[in-house]
C-alpha cells in the first residue's frame, strides 16, 4: 500500500476516508497510523467523517491545545476511550515537531 502523504495532489483524503467508513475499515489503527506517517490531511478528514463533521471543523478541534475541543471530536468519533492517549500524544509530538521546525509529512515511527 502506498503512503497516503505520497498521493498526488489531486487525491482526495475525504472522499476515501468515506469510502472506508461505509465499508468498517476507517479503524483506529488506520487513522494512528496516518497520524504517525504525518498525513495529516487523511487523519482531519477521517475524523471528519468518522465524527460527522465538516472537516474544517475537525481541523479545527484538532489544532485546540485545550483539555475539550480533540476529547469532544475523539468521543464524536466513537473511538476507544483507552486509546484517546495515544492519539492525544501522537499529537502533541506531531505539534512539537512543527514548532521544532520539522519537516511536514515526516514519519513519527509510532508503529
């Protein structure tokens, strides 16, 4: 399978990630492992639709620092609650690297 963050341009995130939800296989794991690959497009739109929302609003609840805004569009999602850490620090390590000035699309090796 290739990387979604080598997809051209053109590609879609949104739209597979509704394909894969009406099919059962946008899965936690597919969406960690998006987070990790740093294609952040296909994990704001899989939560998007995961959730049933916009997915700027997604980008939205993702980018909130706070304790509220990615809890209340994780739990929107139906995610499992004893993963909500993982993601929550897969995050946090995703925002240091940016302030850090890291390269955007850069595997964080999360598994």
């Amino acid at each position: 399978m290739r990387d979604l963050a080598s997809m051209p341009r053109a590609f879609d995130p949104e739209a597979l990630a509704r394909r894969l939800h009406a099919t059962g296989r946008l899965t936690p794991t597919l969406l960690m492992r998006a987070l990790c690959k740093g294609d952040a497009r296909f994990f704001e739109a899989g939560m998007a639709v995961r959730a049933g929302i916009a997915a700027a609003s997604a980008v939205t609840l993702i980018a909130d620092r706070g304790p509220l805004g990615f809890k209340a569009l994780y739990d929107k999602g139906r995610l499992a609650p004893e993963l909500f850490q993982a993601f929550r620090a897969a995050l946090n390590i995703v925002a240091d690297v940016k302030r850090s000035g890291g390269r955007t699309g850069m595997s964080l090796a999360c598994g």
